[in-house]
C-alpha cells in the first residue's frame, strides 16, 4: 500500500516506524518546517522529520497545503491513503479526497471527548480515569470523522502526560497497523461519533502553569502531573533567602491539613485548599529533575515553610 505520512512530534515517530516494519511504500513524509530550538535557536528539523530522513524516506515541509499547487504536488505521490498523526497544519477538502482511502488520524484521546490540540494534557488535568488512542477517518470538521478502531487504556492515578504520550504513542502504532491491514483484506469500517459528551482540549495557556495552592488536593496534583514534563506546573519558593521559582513534576496525594501551601513534614507534603499531596520530582531553573526528598534536604527547606 502507498502511504503519505503526515506528522511532527515525537508521539508520530512510532507510528511511522511502525509502517516501515510492515513493509508499508511511505511514497512521501509531510512535517512541520524546521524551526529554532537550543540555546543557539539552530534551525532543528521535528522528530518526524528527522526519523524519516534516518529511513532514507523523501521529506515534504510545506507551510501550508491550501491552493490548487499544494494539491497538484500532493496528488503526485498516487497515494493510496494518507496516515496522519499529530501534524498540526489543517489538511483542506482538496486534500483529504485525493487518496484513494482518504486520509486516516491517529488520535489520542477517546472521542469525542478532548476534541483538538491537546488531548493528552486534558484528559490528566480534568482528571479522568481512562483514556484511548483511536484512528478516526478524517473529514473537514476538526476531529468529527467516523471512528474505525479504538484502543482504551486507564489512566493512572499518579501518571503523567509524558508516560501516557509514550504509551499511547506505542499503542497507536500497532493500531494504525491494524487498521491499514483492515484496508487491504476488505474488513475496514467505521462508526459515527457521539453526538453526546463532546469536550475541546484547548491548547494549554501558560497562565494555567502556576499552581494555586488554594485548589483541592486532587485538582493541583492532577494540573500537576496533566502538565508534566512540559509546559511543567510551578510555583515559587524561598531558597537561601531568595525567591526561586520551583517546576513541579511528579505528586501523589497525601494525608494532611493546613494552611495552603505550607509544608507539612520532611518529605515535602504540601497542604492545599483541601487536603494535601506530597511532592516527588522537582526541578529548578536551569537544574535538572530531582527525587524531591533529595531537594529538600539539599537546600534546607523546612516543615512549616510556605510555598508561593
């Protein structure tokens, strides 16, 4: 089967390399344009890009794919289906009718809750239970598309965005697999979405990135771990007499009650509007993440310090 690959990110990598094993024809890979990264803001190719190049696969970075050129050069590759996971460029009707299948995503969210650009985050932060990766053949609307396979999975109760990334990464390849095989023996099918429990996982604002102390325990740990490893959740703490602000990576909930934001014990347990978590992994600006028992000890914070 002749496939384009759309995608970027790191989650999109397992996916194409998943399709290169089974011996798949990638005739062609769209990603974003390189853009600046490190201290020096080289010029970095995405993850996808990088990947696809390492398979010696031919690599497409266009701004944009609106307009009859965008769509003339992609008709080209004579594509059969086109495997899209987490792109980001809108794909216009023009687009989506040229192959053969159409064009099927790979999405990690069990739709139509978490809708948009960051399913993952939101499912943590709103505190959800369990979760799914799903190929969903697309259409114009923003991820509206019937649903062909899903795949579920829990979520759990002190994981991260980065852990479920990685695992639903891995749990889509295999799927997307399946579902291409179910193109060619005939047996592929889908299923109209919910018209019922649909949510928008709206791109995560940086105002959301600072802890409010004030919040339940449950809330703070869940905008803790939803945010981990990046944007990274933080608030401020007074080290050697100066304020410093704190990234805060991993929490579990804890027993404890007092005054929002202070310190309960020696192994970092915070007290909240209700409630209390316990710090596990800390970073500090420009340092690299730490057991957040081995911070503590490192730079004298004490039981009945506050944090900001």
């Amino acid at each position: 089967m002749r496939i384009v690959f759309m995608g970027t990110p790191d989650f999109a990598v397992p996916t194409l390399r998943a399709l290169v094993a089974a011996g798949h024809t990638v005739v062609a890979v769209y990603s974003q344009p390189p853009r600046p990264a490190g201290r020096g803001l080289e010029m970095r190719p995405s993850a996808v890009h990088a990947a696809a190049e390492a398979f010696g696969l031919p690599v497409m970075t266009p701004t944009s794919l609106k307009g009859d050129e965008a769509a003339a050069a992609f008709g080209t590759h004579g594509a059969d289906v086109a495997v899209v996971v987490a792109y980001g460029l809108l794909l216009p009707p023009t687009i989506l009718a040229i192959p053969r299948f159409g064009c099927l995503n790979l999405h990690g969210s069990a739709l139509p809750r978490w809708r948009g650009a960051a399913p993952i985050q939101r499912a943590i932060m709103a505190g959800d239970a369990e979760t799914a990766v799903e190929v969903m053949q697309m259409e114009a609307g923003l991820d509206t598309g019937p649903v062909a396979m899903r795949a579920p999975t829990p979520i759990g109760a002190d994981e991260t965005t980065g852990d479920l990334h990685d695992r639903l990464a891995d749990l889509g390849a295999e799927l997307m697999v399946a579902a291409l095989a179910a193109l060619e023996d005939g047996s592929f099918a889908t299923t109209p979405q919910a018209a019922e429990g649909i949510t928008y996982a709206r791109k995560i604002e940086k105002a959301e990135a600072r802890i409010d102390w004030s919040r339940p325990a449950r809330e703070v740990h869940d905008t803790i771990r939803g945010l981990s490893p990046m944007p990274g959740a933080w608030c401020e703490a007074t080290i050697g007499g100066k304020v410093e602000r704190l990234k805060l990576l991993r929490s579990t909930l804890a027993e404890g009650a007092g005054e929002p934001g202070t310190i309960l014990d020696d192994r970092l347990v915070i007290a909240c509007g209700t409630g209390a978590l316990r710090l596990t992994q800390v970073q500090r600006a420009g340092g690299r993440p730490m057991a957040a028992e081995v911070f503590r000890r490192g730079v004298g914070l004490s039981t009945g310090a506050k944090l900001g």
